[in-house]
C-alpha cells in the first residue's frame, strides 16, 4: 500500500534533509532519498517508515 503524499510531502531524509521517493510498491518497500550525496533507502515495515539512519541502506 502507498503511502499517502500529504506523508510523503512532510518527511525527509533525515540524514540529508531531502525528500524521500516512494518505493513502497518494489519487493521490499522503501523510502529512498533523492539527495545527490545522500541516496539512502529507508525501510517500510507494516506500512510505517523507518527513517533511522542505522537502518537505511545504501543502493549499490
């Protein structure tokens, strides 16, 4: 399920501060964000993101 875009418009990297790019409808769901240096993916499990830094990952 796609999170809803007043959600989306709200959060952000908190890493970076960018916006965040829905994923949630890929294989695994996530939150990647679209900061040139940043590029994390962020988990989203049963529908609620997990936007700690520990727990993001970096694309390949």
């Amino acid at each position: 399920m796609p999170l809803e875009a007043a959600l989306l418009d709200i959060l952000a990297c908190p890493a970076c501060h960018a916006p965040l790019d829905d994923r949630t409808g890929a294989e695994t769901p996530e939150l990647i964000c679209t900061g040139e240096s940043c590029g994390l993916a962020y988990p989203v499990r049963d529908d609620i993101p997990v936007l700690l830094v520990d727990e993001a990952r970096r694309p390949a």
